[in-house]
C-alpha cells in the first residue's frame, strides 16, 4: 500500500489520494487515472463517506459526517477532484 490513501468506511481504499478540510469543505483529490464514474458512485453514496481516513505515512486524519457531495471534476492536471459538506444533522 502507499504512503497516502483514502479510505471510505465500507474499506474502499484510493491509493495515492488526499484530502484537506477547510471552510466547511473537505477536498477529496483522487489521482490521475482514477476512474470519475467509480468515483461519484463512492463519494454521493452517504454510508460510504461519513467516516473518511486519510492516511500519509504514519499519521491519518479522519473526518466523520461529510456525506454531501456537491462537486465531482476533473481537474486541470487530470486529477479527480470531489468536494463533500457535512449532511444535515
């Protein structure tokens, strides 16, 4: 396994993914070859994203509660780029 993965909370794993909270968001940056629609699927699906762990080496962060999507891209160096709010609580 890589040193940074995100792991969803069904145990679907993207190698070499990162994720940064801030303002309310947190970005999800899936890497180039990653596959959009395998992607929209996990990330609008809420059971699979209210516990997000994103590990880098030997630290994680994790993130609970952000079941809204609101973007799914392709960004500009082919990256694939999704955006989750915290669902109504």
């Amino acid at each position: 396994m890589s040193e940074r993965y995100i792991k969803l909370v069904d145990g679907t794993i993207y190698e070499n993914g990162e994720c940064g909270y801030a303002d309310g968001i947190l970005w999800c940056y899936l890497p180039v070859g990653t596959d959009m629609k395998t992607a929209f699927a996990d990330f609008s699906e809420p059971t699979k994203t209210e516990h997000i762990v994103f590990h880098y080496g030997v630290m994680e962060s994790e993130y609970d509660g952000f079941t809204d999507i609101r973007l799914c891209m392709i960004g500009y160096d082919g990256d694939v780029r999704v955006q989750l709010f915290k669902g109504a609580e």
